[in-house]
C-alpha cells in the first residue's frame, strides 16, 4: 500500500493499493472481468461497511472493491 497517488496522474486518489486477491466485476452492458491479484487500486473514498470506492489505472469508471480485498482492515 502507498500513500503517494502521484502514479495516478488526473486521479484524486487517497492511497494507492495492490489487490490482495482477485476479483471479478460487472459493469452495466459488459461481461464479467476478472481483475489479478497485484492490480494496482486507485481508493478514492471509504464508503463503509468494509467498502471502498475507487478505480483501476486503466479505467476511470468507479467501483466498489471490499477492503479484505486489498488487504485492508474492514472496521468502520
């Protein structure tokens, strides 16, 4: 985990994480993609209840992405 966001070029983000573990997401009209272990995570904003919104490097849209996701405490 970084605090440094200046990888992120254009991005507001608050830290910069590594996935801890794959996941996979929808967006609306897409099909499923799966996103590796050690993708960097751009976060955003906490949105509680063990969430954080963000973006990945590659795509601007925001998603969800659960903290034991990223390795992070779930705790409010």
């Amino acid at each position: 985990m970084s605090i440094d966001s200046t990888t992120a070029p254009d991005a507001p983000a608050r830290m910069v994480c590594e996935m801890a573990r794959g996941v996979h997401v929808t967006w609306p009209g897409e099909p499923l993609r799966f996103i590796p272990e050690g993708t960097r995570f751009f976060v955003e904003a906490w949105v509680g209840d063990g969430w954080y919104r963000g973006r990945l490097r590659d795509d601007p849209r925001p998603m969800h992405v659960n903290a034991s996701c990223l390795g992070l405490p779930c705790g409010d």
